[in-house]
C-alpha cells in the first residue's frame, strides 16, 4: 500500500491531486482547513483507501496529531503533498506585518511543519518524496504580492535544503511552480480586481491558464521513484512557457 497525504485538498490543485494520486493506487490522507467531504467521496468512488482530516496546518499540535493518525491507520508515508497555500494581492506600502507574518506562516512555516512531522517516518524508511506547491512567484517577482512571493520562494529554498539534508536518506524534495491555474482561488482574486483572464492568457506561450489537473500530473511524476527516483531539489515550472518568455506581447500575440 502506498500512502499520499495532501494538504489543501478539499478544492482546486489540491482535490484534482487526491483524485489523481488515488487513480494511480495510493491511499490518501486529505488536510484542508474547510471540510474535505465531497473530496473525500471523490476519491472514494476511485476505489482508494482514504480518510480526512480538517484542521489549520499551522497549527503544530494538528499537523503533529494528523500525522499520528496517519501513521497510526497506515504504518508508512510515501508521498507529502505539501498544497494549501493562501494568496494575497496588497501593495508592498499598504500590507500589515501581521497579513505578512501569516502568509509566511500557511505557505512556508506549515510546510515544513508537515516535512517534520511525516518526515520522521520517511527517513526511518529511508523513502519517501515530498512536493511544495510552489508558483512561478517563487522564481520572479510579481507586483502587489510582496507577502506571498516571499514565501513562495522561501518554500523552495526549503525544498533545496531538505533535498540536501534528506537525500542521503532517500528521500526525495522537489517543488513544483504552477502558472496561473484555474482555481477557486484564481475566482477570489479576480473578484477582488486582481487581473482579468486576458491579462494572464496574453502572457503566456501556450495561450492559456493551466488546468488542475496539469499541475497533479507533473506532481505524480514527481510522487512516483519509477519515474523521478533521481530528481531531488528541483523546482520545476508548469507554467506553459511564462518564465522562459522574454518576448515583448506584441511579438508573442503574433505567433498565435
Ligand atoms: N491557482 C493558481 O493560479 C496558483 C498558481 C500558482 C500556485 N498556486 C498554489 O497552489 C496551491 C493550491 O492553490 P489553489 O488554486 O488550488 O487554491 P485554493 O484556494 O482553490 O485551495 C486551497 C485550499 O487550501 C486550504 N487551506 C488554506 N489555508 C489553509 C490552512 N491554514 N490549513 C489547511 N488548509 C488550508 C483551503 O481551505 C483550500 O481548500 C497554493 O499553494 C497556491 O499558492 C496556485
């Protein structure tokens, strides 16, 4: 039996991974700070083995609990998918320390929280691969997004330094850094004014956002020893060519 946990997986990247990762064969642990019930009966209905578990991943004393329980119900842990993130869109001048300090505290202090915790049982079994959903903020920056780009490239030098410090151990670190996805998150920032769907599709190569399930392929792969067993502190992009485009628009929208 091969064991997956996901953090964030009642929607968006993170439901679209559960499903995905359950197709394949693994049991999955599903975290989110809202009710996971329909991912749950998604994955379900796939024939895995799962169970969910709702509470906030920073908090230390829920994530060491879950992991516990984890543990406890399935003896091992493959796969970490470390997903919940939160965005924030606020001016560098006008954003509070305490908006700052707690996008830091979801997307780069839970992370690793959730590596120590599970963690521990993959170094005892010397396996184990565990994913940061990232963002191509983690490699540029983006105006209006001070709090979030820090801690999106934060949490791939998190994913370098565990690369390093575990792979001795054979347990594998990697970040996966999605474009712009199609998400219940990408409705909220729209609404709050943030870019138009134009804004983002004009930029891109490829023409169009990514999909959820785009972004659960690629974490598969890197999920999966058959096909990434020697891939190890990577930050690989899933952005259809935004960060390798240095065009001008007017040069990119002719080759459409
Ligand atoms: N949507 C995009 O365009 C995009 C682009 C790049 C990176 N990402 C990253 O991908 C990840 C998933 O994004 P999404 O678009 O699916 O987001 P989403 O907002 O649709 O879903 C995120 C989930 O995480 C959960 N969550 C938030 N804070 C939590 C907490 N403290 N504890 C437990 N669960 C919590 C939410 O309840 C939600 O179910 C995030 O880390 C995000 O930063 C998203």
């Amino acid at each position: 039996m091969k064991v997956a946990v996901i953090t964030g997986a009642a929607q968006g990247i993170g439901r679209r991974t559960a499903e995905v990762l359950a197709a394949a064969g693994y049991a999955v642990a599903l975290i989110d700070l809202q009710s996971s019930a329909a991912a749950l009966v998604a994955v379900q209905t796939l024939g895995a083995e799962a169970e969910a578990f709702t509470g906030d991943i920073s908090d230390e004393a829920f994530v060491t609990a879950t992991a516990a329980a984890v543990i406890a119900r399935w003896g091992r842990v493959d796969v970490l998918v470390n997903n919940a993130g939160i965005s924030c869109i606020s001016p560098a001048e006008s954003t509070s320390a305490a908006l700052y300090r707690r996008v830091l505290e979801v997307n780069l202090v839970a992370p690793f929280l959730l590596a120590k915790a599970f963690g521990a049982t993959m170094l005892e079994q010397r396996s184990g691969s565990i994913v940061n959903i990232a963002s191509i903020a983690g490699l540029v920056g983006i105006g209006d997004r001070s709090a979030y780009n820090a801690s999106k490239h934060g949490l791939i030098g998190l994913t370098r330094t565990m690369a390093a410090e575990w792979g001795g151990f054979g347990v594998r670190s990697n970040a996966v850094c999605p474009g712009w996805v199609k998400t219940e998150m990408d409705v909220a920032d729209q609404a709050g004014g943030g870019y138009t769907d134009a804004d983002i599709t004009d930029r891109i190569p490829m023409g169009r956002f990514a999909s959820p399930d785009d972004i659960a392929q690629a974490i598969l792969f890197l999920a999966e020893p058959a096909h990434s067993g020697f891939i190890n502190g990577q930050a690989i992009p899933v952005d259809g060519g935004w960060t390798s485009d240095g065009s001008w628009q007017s040069l990119r929208l002719r080759k459409r």
